[in-house]
C-alpha cells in the first residue's frame, strides 16, 4: 500500500542515509570540522611565526657576531676591513640578503675578498632602509638616539665587482672605528627583517644593529 512505501522512507531520512545507502552529516558534524580546521590553521600560523622568530633570532646573532668579528681582526691585523652587503644583484634573490668581508692589502693597495659570501635565509633581508616602524618603537620612543644615524644601505660607501652589482660597505680601522664615505653621523644604522611588509608598509619583526662610529660596537634593537 501507499503507507508501507512511505515507512521506509520516513526511517531513511531519520537514520541519515542519503541515496545509495552513504552516510549524510549533520549542521552541527560539519560546524565541529570547520572549527577543527579553524583552530589547526591557526596552529599552523602561530608556528610559522615562532620559526620567523626564531629564525631572526639566531641571525640577528650570528650577524652582530660577524661585525664584532670583522673589528677584531681589524684591530689584530692592524689593518682596515671592509664589510659589504649586496644591494643590486642581476640574481634577485642575492640583493639585501648577501655579504662578506674584504680587507685592504698594503702591498697591493686594494681591498681584497677574505671571507667566502655569506647569505641570509629566504624568509629574511636587510630593510633597503630605516622602517617607519622602526621609527615608532618602544626602543624609539625611550631613546630617540636610537634611530637617529646614518642607514648604512643608503649612506655606506658602494663599489662594484662587476657592471651589474652593486655592494654597500661600511669599514672598520685598525683602532676598532667604523665609518662610511657618506655619513657624518655617530651611529651607523642597519635593519635586518623577517618577511615581507604588510599593505600598510609596516613591519611586524625585526632587529635594528646601531653601530658606534666612534668605537665599532655594534648594539641590538628589537621590538
């Protein structure tokens, strides 16, 4: 009859079993996967972040070690050292993101390459400039000395090693002083950031090296 047909009817759409016999998924089985989902993507951020943090961190690090470095064998050798960073590259991904050392040679007299190039990881680059950011920071706004200076990738001194590579330099004399050919300033000033900025142009992750002209000594930002 009519009404046993519609019985077995009634009982599929209960049971939740759409044609075929499969299995069907309630509002509130797909609302707790798209939350499961949510909350794991939001995972996947925040130790994404973690990395870019760390990452800066240990470069950060490793770079201010390197200065520090440079000077000391200035000193030693009682010579004057060069450190140069690559701003204009025909491979993009060398620009802001590569450098090493030379040191003048006085039977030469010219500056040759002692250190093999050095480059930062691909999520990290020297800032082509001061950061407006930078420029609102707590360290800032504690002490406006601090991003008061001369930005090394735009005041250093340039030289080339060929028609289409461009490297900024700043040098270290053998009493341990830093300078640029282009700055009068007392502090030489170099930003090194994780990631790219957002459509505002700001920053969320970075440190600032400042270093003193006078005594070489680099010293550490971070916001």
């Amino acid at each position: 009859s009519v009404e046993t047909m519609r019985a077995p009817l009634a009982d599929v759409g209960r049971n939740g079993f759409g044609s075929g016999g499969r299995p069907g998924y309630s509002l509130i089985e797909l609302l707790i996967v798209m939350a499961v989902v949510g909350v794991a993507m939001g995972l996947v951020t925040v130790s994404f972040r973690s990395l870019q943090t760390t990452g800066l961190t240990t470069a950060t690090r490793q770079f201010a070690d390197y200065l520090n470095l440079c000077r000391s064998q200035a000193i030693a050798k009682h010579t004057a050292m060069r450190v140069g960073i690559v701003v204009a590259s025909p491979v993009s991904e060398q620009e802001f993101r590569r450098f090493s050392t030379w040191t003048w040679n006085k039977k030469n007299r010219r500056f040759e390459q002692i250190h093999e190039w050095k480059q930062l990881s691909s999520d990290l680059s020297f800032a082509a400039s001061l950061p407006e950011v930078a420029k609102d920071s707590g360290y800032a706004r504690q002490d406006a000395s601090a991003v008061r200076g001369d930005y090394w990738l735009s005041k250093g001194g340039a030289f080339s090693l060929s028609d289409e590579e461009t490297i900024r330099f700043i040098d270290f004399s053998p009493s341990g002083r830093a300078s640029t050919p282009d700055g009068d300033r007392k502090n030489l000033v170099l930003v090194l950031k994780a990631g790219e900025a957002d459509r505002t142009g700001n920053l969320s992750n970075w440190a600032q090296f400042n270093i003193d002209t006078l005594t070489g000594r680099v010293r550490i930002y971070r916001p």
